[in-house]
C-alpha cells in the first residue's frame, strides 16, 4: 500500500530570536528543520510500514534546499521522496499548497492514505490538511494521535475535547497533531547514505499539469503584526488557594 | 582549501545533536549520581548507529570516517562524559583495533553486532605494571594446540565490567618482549576464565565502567590473533594514535561549553552594579578560552582530514589529545571561576564538569606520553631515534 506523507520545512526557531519592541525577528543562524508535526505524521506512516507492507512516498515543497527536509526523511525511512520546486510555486499559500500536493497524489496514483501535520511552525495556519482533503475529494480526520488500519479503512484515535476513536473509509487524509509521538531517530548509516547514495525526485509544475491559473493565490497577505503580548500565568499549589482566589475577583 | 563541512556530516551533526539533547541531556545528573549509564540508553544510541561510526558500511558501520566520528565524540563531549567514555572506547580503540588489523573473517565476524552496539568492545592494554610503560607488559598467551591459552590481568580498562569483545595484548614469546614478542587477541567476556572485578569509584565519569581484569587460562583460538603474532604492540599503538584525534573531539565539546556557560553566567550575574561582561577580568579569561577553542578545533578537524585520507598523522594525533586535555581543563577550571561558588555546587554542571575533564589528561597515553610521542615524531624527521 502506498502511504504519501507531505512535510514542511520550517525556519529552526533555535537559529532566531524575537525582539518584542522592535517587532522583528532576528535570524543568527539560518537552520531549517522538518516542521515538527509533519515530523511526527511521519513517525505515524513509519508505524504503519513496521506492521504491513507499505511504501512510503514523502512530498515537499520550496526551493532549493527542501531536499535536506526531503534527505531527513529518507534517513528516518521513507522509501522515496518527491521535491515540489517550481518558480510558479512561490508564494504559495494554503489553497495552492494543497493544490500541489494533491495533484502530486494524483500523478502518483493508488495512494491510499495521505498524512500531514496539523499546524505549521512558521504560518500557523493549519489549512493544508483539509483543503488537501478538499482537493482530493476524499474523507479527513483531523488531531489525529494514533493511526491504525481496518478492512478498507483508517482508524484513528483523535483528541477533540477528549480522545474518540473514529474511523475514515481509505482513501483518506490523516491530520496527525502536534505532538502525538516521538518521531524515531534517523540511523547514522542512512544519514551519510541520504546524501551520498540517494536523491529526491524533482516534479514541477509542468509535471504536474499545472498552470498559473490553479497555482493563484486566495489570500494575500497585507502586513505581519506580533499578537498581544500574554501575561505570565499563576502557579496554584491546592484547590483552597484556587477557590480563594476566584471569590476574590468575584468569580464565584 | 574547504573549511565546510560536508552536507551529510552536516546533517549527521544535527541528528547527533538532536538525540544527545533529547535523550542523553535530561539523564546526565542521573547518570553521575547512580555511577550507571542506563541500557535502555545505550540501547537507543546502538540503533541511531552511534556505535559505529567511523567503519565503513561493508561491516555494518555508517560509513562516516574519522570527520563524523570527531563530529559524535565533539557533540558527546557537549553533553555528558560518561557516555562520551563508554562509546569512545568501544569504537575509537576498542573495535578500532579489529577494524585495523583483524582478519576479514575477524571483522565479519565480529563488526556487525559492535558496530550496531548489540555488543560492546573495550580495550584492554594497561596492567598494574605496565601503564605509560606499556611495553613492560607481563600477560601470557601460551600456545597450546590451534589455541592460546591467556593468563594475567589487566588494568583501569574502560567497559571492562560490560564489554562482550575486548583486544587484549599478551606476551606471545618472553625473550622478545613487548616489541616483537607480543600479540593481541579478540576476546569473548562469556569465555571461561575470563572475570571483570569490581567497577572503580572515580573522581569523574562515574557512569563509564572501569574494572580490573583478570584472565585465568582462558583459551583464544588462534583465528582471533588480531594483525600478526608477534606485532601486537604495533597494532595497539596503531590504534591508540587514532583514538587520540576523536578523544581530542570529546574534549573540544567540553570546552565549548565551559565557554558557553561562563558567557551566559557573566551576561547574568550583576555585581558592582553591572554585569560581569563588562569586567576586563573576566572578558580576558573569555577570550583566552575562545582563542584555545578555535585553535583546537582546527586541529582536530584537520587531524580527522589526514587520517580519512591516509596521510600520516602520530605527531598531529599527539597533539589533539594533549592540547584538547589540557585546553578542556583551563577551560572548565575557569568557568568555575567566573561562577563562582555557585560552580561548587553539586546540583549545577560546572562541578561535574570539572570533576570529569581531569581523567582526559591521563587515560589513553598521559599528556607526558603524548609529549614524548610529539618530540620522537619531530627529532625523526630530523634523524635522532628517541628511546621510549
């Protein structure tokens, strides 16, 4: 069976720093990482192939250098890996990145189960999922935690506002949550192979059969502006103490 | 000239980094206090192939050379030496050994499981008697038969207590010696004969095992004679020359974070109504540290360049091991110093730090060895033979 896992690579926010007054982001060191929960959608995928027959086929786009993302996840087990470069991609925001990958999906044909994490480091916007899903015309389950797979279908345990188990006919997308494991470790070997004795696959628009017009944006994006600071919380150490605080501020 | 380094190193450098941050960082107060680096740890450093970096795929390594052996040991170095200890000597000296100079049917045999840490190597060449004088080594391998028959002890040995396959070197012919007249052997731990005594309680790397060994008639058949008979003193020495540049990497990790640590601490602590960044005391033991950082850095990493490209490297190997020793112990000395009491304190890094970097002076050949080594290699070049 064929299992697509699409990632993201994102900006390390190890490698910047925020200044709150000047409102900018300083980059010291320009490092790019998996976005964590497309990590983790990974790690779901790669559950899969330990218990049956599965190829893993992971798509990324961006320029350049996603094939480092692409490489990484060769190393941790991916069986091929797709690079989604194209000039007409830049810019790209949720409904066209979602457009790509499904006609990725497409051209890659049987693929029975797409992943993709729940929220991207960077935008936050946690749209491609179910626009994907949108695109493909398939069913989507979204938080998802753990992964299995039933006869024709996927079962997932998701977290709403309390853990649910629910089920998907195949194919299907599956948004896993920021979170849900503890992505494996990439082995050494297959790091030094990932550069030395393999490469991605370079698909662009034209192999996918895109045009400028289905690679439009919908949302253009006006000015970037930092969110209201939050106040720092307050620790409670017993119930008492909580209860007397909120008669305090009149809650109760 | 390229000063880069290469994009797989560059990825396995921030796939080491990764696990050493996640799994090993939370575990290093553990690891000092109960003496004991945990399995399961090691477990999961075997299968992120940590123990066998620098062998070639063919016996079941990664296939990284010497460079991503430096770039493990520096990354361990950053995070805690006792595990640092117990990989180092498994793979720089330990496995090193057969991977040098065992028989193919020898590396077969054994590269696989050390190389994916299912077992684990050490390296036993000390003895009571026989310490910076190795040559002055009194075990016996007697032959009898296809067999040698092995009796004696050894010393200090790191993963002595844990390792399944140890490169042991015996007198194979007393009226030769050392030179000449000694052998090293692959040894199996479950062999009869062969005990571990008790692990020693040490200043520092508590969590790496060291034990005396003892070796009471224990047969080695004669197909794990490691290089030739007779030249095992070669072959040990072979192998220590390289374990020297990774053990240099270990101690270049050390530094880099008594460097980092001093910086944070100086930018924190106010005293005299300022910070101590703005000390000229203090900026000038910074800046020495940083100076001596940079300078071993260099040097270690063009030492792990001649030796993946076969280019001869005793003398440079010498100095990795003396200048990174001793560069790691100034360095945490005075981070000790710019914290203060605080740096005594037992809950914090420093201490441990300190308490760990002193062994790097004398294990592997003491800095006085390496001293030795560094001026045959120069007086050589120039015709004068140093007696050892």
């Amino acid at each position: 069976m064929r299992i697509v896992v699409a990632i993201k690579q994102v900006l390390d926010p190890r490698g910047f720093t925020v200044n709150r007054k000047a409102e900018k982001i300083f980059v010291n060191h320009e490092e790019y990482m998996i976005n964590p929960a497309d990590k983790s959608a990974l790690e779901v995928a790669l559950q899969i192939k330990d218990t049956v027959e599965a190829e893993i086929v992971v798509l990324c786009g961006g320029p350049e250098r996603a094939n480092e993302a692409l490489r990484q996840a060769w190393a941790m087990g991916a069986d091929r890996g797709i690079q989604l470069t194209d000039k007409l991609f830049a810019g790209a925001d949720g409904l066209v990145a979602a457009r790509l990958l499904a006609a990725a999906i497409r051209k890659l044909g049987g693929v029975e189960v797409a992943l993709t994490g729940e929220r991207a480091l960077d935008t936050g916007a946690g749209e491609v999922g179910p626009r994907l899903a949108e695109a493909l015309g398939w069913p989507h389950i979204l938080a998802a935690h753990r992964v299995g797979l039933a006869d024709g279908a996927v079962k997932v345990i998701a977290k709403a506002d309390r853990f649910v188990e629910v089920e998907a006919p195949r194919p299907a997308v599956v948004i896993v949550a920021n979170g849900a494991n503890q992505p494996r470790y990439a082995n050494a070997a297959r790091v030094i192979n990932s550069y030395q004795k393999w490469n991605p696959e370079v698909w662009n628009a034209a192999d996918l059969g895109l045009t400028e017009t289905d690679l439009a944006v919908a949302v253009v994006k006006r000015g970037l502006a930092f969110p209201a600071e939050r106040q720092p919380g307050t620790v409670l150490s017993s119930a008492g103490e909580l209860v007397g605080m909120l008669k305090r501020q009149r809650v109760i | 000239m390229d000063f880069d380094l290469k994009p797989e190193h560059r990825a396995l450098q921030k796939s080491i980094r990764e696990f050493m941050q996640e799994e090993v960082k939370p575990l290093v107060k553990q690891i000092d206090r109960d003496s004991r680096v945990p399995d399961e740890l090691l477990k999961k450093a075997g299968a992120a192939g940590l123990f066998g970096i620098p062998f070639s795929q063919k016996y079941g390594g990664m296939g990284a050379g010497e460079i991503g052996y430096c770039i493990l040991m520096e990354e361990m170095g950053r995070v805690d030496a006792s595990t640092t200890a117990i990989i180092g000597a498994h793979t720089g000296i330990g496995v090193m050994t057969l991977y040098l100079d065992g028989t193919e049917e020898l590396k077969q045999r054994y590269l696989p499981d050390l190389c994916s840490g299912k077992k684990i190597a050490a390296f036993a060449l000390t003895e009571a008697n026989a310490g910076s004088d190795a040559a002055s080594i009194r075990m016996k391998a007697t032959r009898e038969g296809d067999s040698y028959m092995l009796d004696g002890e050894k010393m200090w040995i790191t993963n002595g207590p844990i390792a399944d396959v140890l490169s042991v070197l015996a007198i194979t012919d007393a009226s030769l010696g050392a030179r000449g007249g000694a052998t090293c052997f692959a040894v199996e731990s479950n062999w009869e004969g062969f005990t571990a005594g008790k692990r020693e309680e040490k200043m520092g790397l508590h969590g790496s095992p060291t034990a005396a060994l003892k070796f009471d008639n224990v047969r080695v058949p004669q197909e794990n004679v490691i290089g030739k008979v007779g030249l095992g003193f070669v072959t040990m020495m072979k192998t220590l020359d390289i374990g020297r540049v990774s053990l240099g990497a270990a101690t270049l990790g050390g530094a880099e974070v008594s460097l980092e640590s001093a910086l944070q601490w100086a930018k924190a602590r106010h005293q005299f109504g300022r910070n101590l960044a703005n000390m000229q005391s203090l900026q000038f033991m910074i800046a020495d540290m940083a100076s001596e950082i940079e300078a071993l850095r260099s040097l270690v990493y063009r030492t792990a360049w001649l030796v993946d490209n076969g280019r001869p490297h005793t003398k440079e190997a010498g100095m990795c091991k003396l200048l990174g020793s001793e560069i790691a112990s100034r360095c945490i000395d005075r981070a000790l110093q710019i914290h203060g009491a605080l740096g005594l304190t037992r809950d914090g890094q420093i201490e441990r730090g300190w308490r760990d970097s002193r062994i790097n002076e004398i294990f592997e050949g003491t800095n006085e060895i390496q001293r030795i080594v560094i001026a045959s290699e120069l007086f050589q070049e120039i015709g004068v033979r140093i007696r050892p």
